[in-house]
C-alpha cells in the first residue's frame, strides 16, 4: 500500500468485485456524481489484477466526502483515468456498485487533466499522477477540432479523427469538389493538426481530398502531376521507416496500372523496368548469334603454309570452337530468361 491507499476506509480489491462483505451499504442513494481520482488499482496489489478500477472521492448529499471503488462502465472502451482527475460516475441501485462513464475534461488538455476538488501532491510539491505515469501536459495536447469531427485521442499524441472535407470551411485537407467528403487520419503525433513532416507516423483514408506528401523522391512523369492532388481515394502511409513482413505466406502486391518504385536515386514503374529488360535480352540474343557466327567460320577457316603448297586451320581454331560452344550455352540461358520474363506478364 502506498501513503495514498493506506487507509483502512479503503475496500479490499480482487477480481471478482469487492470483499469483506457489502460494504456499499453505507452509501447513499444518489445515482450520479463527479468522483475525484485517488488511486489507480493496477496489477501487483496481492491477487488483485488491473481491469480499470480505480478509488475515487465523492461528496453525499449529507456533504461528507467518502471514498469509493469506481469500475469502467464499459468494459470493452474505456480511458483510465489517474489520480488528480475528475470522472462522472453512476452508480447501479440495486447493487450499490460505482462504475465511471468518462473522464471529466479540461480544456485543451489530454495527457494529465488536474482538475479534481482536492489535489493530492507528492512530497516534492508535483501533483500525485500515479505510480508509474509520467505527466506531460505541456507536450501532448488536444486536437484542433472541427465541426463534426469524431475524435478518438490518446494521453500520448495518438489519435484517430474521422473528418470531412467541407467547401464552407478551410482545411488541411481540401476537396476538389463542392461538396462533402470523408477523410480518416490515424497518427502519432504532438502538433494539434496531423502533419506528415513532424509526425512520427500516420495513415491517412481519403476520399478526393488534395493532401501535399512530402515524398523524398520524384515520382515518375506520368505520375508526378498526381502526387498532391489526386482526386479520388488513396491510402497515404508515411513514416520514419515502412516494414512489411510476412510470417508463413506471401506479401501481395497488385496494381491495375503500374507500380512505381522510386528512390534519391532510381525513379521507375515496374512495367517499363520489365520491358526494357524484356527488350535487352532481345538485343543480346543478336548480338550472341553474330558472335557464334563469327566463332564458327573462324573456327573453320584455313591459311596456305608457306613452302609447303598446302593449307591449315588457324593455330586459334580450338579458341574460335570454345567460343562457339559458349554462344550456344549463353543463347539457351537468354531463351530462358526470356521465357521467365514473359511469364510474369499479364495475359
């Protein structure tokens, strides 16, 4: 037990709910209050293991402050909340027990919201946040929020916001369109608006939005006049670093048109690499056929010896032979080469 949970007004906390028999009796009948947050129960309390529960501080109607066991209400979504936190709680009325619906916000702030009615401090003078967590407030703030924006933020600079680009409104993201569009944006990040630049990482969904990527290499020509304003759906992933494994099976990569790859140094698509290769290969079969020519008439060709009236095969007949030998190994490797590469071609 720390110096804030020492208390012998403190339930003991397992698993399965409270112990030491129904302790909520003495609670009154209220059915909603504000709880500020003393304590959070995570895992290594005996045999009590995190699920979200936490100890607030409420006010009963007779004005007496109690402390309270507080579980999430919904056990699927919900945000922790930490010690110096408001949350607004419920409790059921057959049973007596508390559970918290949300965490009481404080404007702008997400990493730490110090709002409750009697701040704990720790012996150094800092706020008491918990065990474990370290506060940021000055780092991680909120979003900048739009009208109709469905937002889903982390203490932490993740987020996801569901948006729409709108014609009566200025945006990052703009609609080619005069009408209304989707966008999602999933990111790690600290600035109130998603940024490629300064963000860690992001996905972003849109729909026609014109998104300026800040790509560090050129795009072939073709494609280069798209690359900030493509007018229809594209799934943009930028990070420091893209890694894609496959554990037991293959990684898919399928395109109607091209797939370019481009580097600081290498700008090219996928078919045009294909061709020209295709049509490289074509040029080094003729060139082999021309030496293989070359080596057999070579091979075969003889020259009058001088006094003796006769004539003989050159002393590099044997070269001209192995050279000729080794056209016809080179053409097979060629043919099949080709046969592989003409494989791969869509039909």
């Amino acid at each position: 037990m720390s110096k804030y949970s020492d208390s012998e007004n403190f339930p003991d906390i397992s698993v399965g709910g409270l112990k030491g028999g129904n302790k909520q009796q003495s609670f009154n009948d209220s059915e909603s209050a504000i709880a500020s947050i003393i304590r959070v129960l995570s895992g290594g309390d005996g045999e009590y293991r995190g699920v979200g529960d936490v100890i607030g501080n409420i006010m009963t109607d007779q004005r007496n402050l109690i402390n309270i066991n507080l579980s999430p209400m919904n056990p699927h979504l919900f945000t922790i909340p930490l010690p110096n936190e408001k949350v607004h709680c419920i409790k059921d009325g057959k049973t007596g027990n508390w559970y918290y619906t949300g965490i009481v916000s404080k404007k702008g702030m997400v990493n730490h919201m110090l709002n409750a009615n009697n701040p704990i401090y720790k012996p150094d003078g800092d706020p008491y946040t918990g065990e474990t967590f370290v506060s940021l407030p000055r780092s991680v703030r909120s979003l900048d929020l739009y009208e109709g924006d469905v937002v889903m933020q982390g203490r932490f600079g993740q987020s996801i916001r569901f948006s729409a680009a709108n014609p009566t409104t200025t945006l990052p993201w703009v609609s080619p369109t005069n009408s209304i569009s989707p966008i999602t944006i999933i990111r790690n990040g600290y600035l109130p608006v998603e940024d490629f630049e300064t963000d860690s990482a992001g996905i972003w969904l849109t729909s026609n939005q014109h998104i300026e990527i800040p790509l560090q290499a050129d795009l072939p020509p073709n494609l280069q006049s798209t690359q900030d304003k493509y007018s229809a759906g594209q799934v943009i992933i930028m990070s420091d670093r893209l890694v894609l494994g496959s554990k037991t099976d293959d990684i898919l990569l399928s395109s109607k048109k091209t797939i370019a790859l481009c580097t600081q140094v290498w700008v090219h698509e996928v078919d045009t690499v294909l061709d020209t290769l295709h049509a490289l290969i074509d040029e080094v079969k003729k060139l082999s056929t021309e030496v293989k020519t070359q080596a057999m008439v070579s091979s075969q060709q003889t020259f009058p010896v001088p006094g003796v009236g006769s004539t003989l095969l050159s002393v590099q007949a044997p070269r001209f032979s192995t050279s000729f030998q080794n056209t016809i190994r080179i053409e097979s490797s060629l043919s099949q080469l080709k046969t592989n590469i003409e494989a791969l071609k869509q039909k």
